[in-house]
C-alpha cells in the first residue's frame, strides 16, 4: 500500500474519516495529534513508539485517547496559563 497510502490518508482525514491519537500532557501543558492513520488498527501498532518519546521528555502527566476525525496544523499546540 506504500504508494497509495498518502494520498488514502489524506482523502480519510478531508473526509472526517482518519483515526488520530490525541495526546495530551501536563508539565508542559500540551496537546499532541498523531496520525493520520486509515484503521485504528495501524494507529495503535504506531503509539506505543509515539509515546514512549513523549515520555523521555518526562512530562508529569501524559494521557491519550484515539479519535476519528479530520485534523489540520498545528499538530502541536502548547497552552498558556
């Protein structure tokens, strides 16, 4: 699926239809977006990998959770306060 698998992404994620994982932590207070992926499946073969880097970086709180939905930029966005 190599060649096909951009633009099936793409097309998955204008659709509404892509699965990303939203990752949000606390100390730093940011929200992370990973994907997009066409089936939960591959989604959840790639996280683990994903987070384990976040959690070198020794947030204090790092939760997620994987949501079908279309995302754009920014795919990290810190908060203030």
């Amino acid at each position: 699926m190599g060649l096909f698998s951009a633009p099936l992404r793409a097309t998955a994620n204008a659709l509404g239809l892509a699965w990303w994982a939203r990752v949000d932590t606390r100390q730093p207070d940011v929200t992370y977006w990973f994907g997009p992926y066409v089936r939960r499946h591959t989604l959840e073969c790639k996280l683990p990998a994903f987070l384990a880097d976040l959690r070198s970086e020794g947030p204090a709180v790092l939760e997620h959770r994987l949501v079908r939905t279309r995302r754009g930029e920014p795919f990290t966005i810190e908060h203030q306060g």
